[in-house]
C-alpha cells in the first residue's frame, strides 16, 4: 500500500512540472498499463516518434489511448482519423500522407503534440487542451476551453499517471 501512495504522489508530482512530458522523465514505454495493452508495433512506433521528438513515449500512448483505444481506422463524428484522430486539415500541415498509416499518424500526432509544447512552454494542461479543443481557443481562453478539452486533459493524465507508477 505504501509503494502504491508513493507512487501516485510522485506521478501527480512528475505532472505539476513541464518536464513530464519529455522523455527524459520516463525513457520506457509502460506499454501493459493502459486500459488495453499497448500492440507491440505500435509500442516501436510510439518510441522511435517519442526519440524524434523529445516528447514522452507514455504521454503519446495516453494520447492514443484517449484517442482512439489503440484502432488506426478511428474515425470520429467530426472527421478526425486514425490513431492519434488527426483532422486531415492538420494531417496535411503536418506533412502525413496517409492518416491511417499507424507510423505516418502517430509522427504526425506526435509532432503536433511537441509543438503545442513548445507553444504553451511545456504546460501538459494547456497542451493538452489545445490538441483537443484548438491551440487559439485553448490560448485565448485556457484548458477550459470547453467541456470536452476538460474530460479529455482528465483522461489523458489519468492514463499518463498510471502509466507512470507502472514504471
């Protein structure tokens, strides 16, 4: 009981800081502690776009989880695709060819995602908000922005946290 304390204060302690989100926090994959194991191809997918982009291999695989349960043919109602569900306006600016392809989107999701980092100075809250809600919106008005950026900074950092004391 005491290591599960210990290590739920530290996860919450690893998300108040900026430097969560970077690999160097967390250079492993907990690819087992998601609601659903992490699929192997997708657990070296996850790491080589984690490597590229400094950005944490666990907070993408939350990410992906939230985003569409691990599925590369995700599809949602307003159109977003794939598994990190790229709109395809964005896919486009980020330069993935095929938002299907498990390697092409979870680069591009990833790219996006280090690039709201660096927007919003590493805070995971606003990052997070803005990959779900838009970065103006999240800007402009915060990770409020809507009631769905709410649920799904919640999500994500809740799958993160566990991801991180399965470490």
């Amino acid at each position: 009981m005491r290591h599960r304390i210990a290590a739920v204060v530290f996860a919450v302690a690893a998300l108040s800081t900026p430097a969560f989100a970077s690999p160097k926090a967390s250079l492993q994959l907990a690819a087992q502690a998601f609601p659903a194991p992490v699929p192997q191809y997708l657990a070296a997918i996850i790491n080589d776009a984690a490597k590229q982009y400094s950005v944490d291999p666990n907070l993408i695989a939350a990410m992906t989880y939230r985003e569409s349960a691990f599925n590369p043919n995700a599809v949602s109602s307003r159109g977003a695709q794939g598994l990190m569900q790229l709109m395809p306006r964005t896919a486009g600016a980020l330069g993935v060819r095929d938002a299907f392809d498990p390697r092409d989107n979870i680069f591009g999701g990833t790219k996006y995602l280090k690039t709201l980092l660096d927007r919003f100075h590493g805070n995971v809250d606003l990052t997070l908000a803005a990959y779900n809600a838009g970065p103006e919106l999240v800007a402009k008005v915060g990770p409020n922005a809507t009631k769905e950026a709410i649920d799904y900074v919640a999500a994500v950092k809740s799958f993160y946290q566990v991801a991180l004391a399965a470490l």
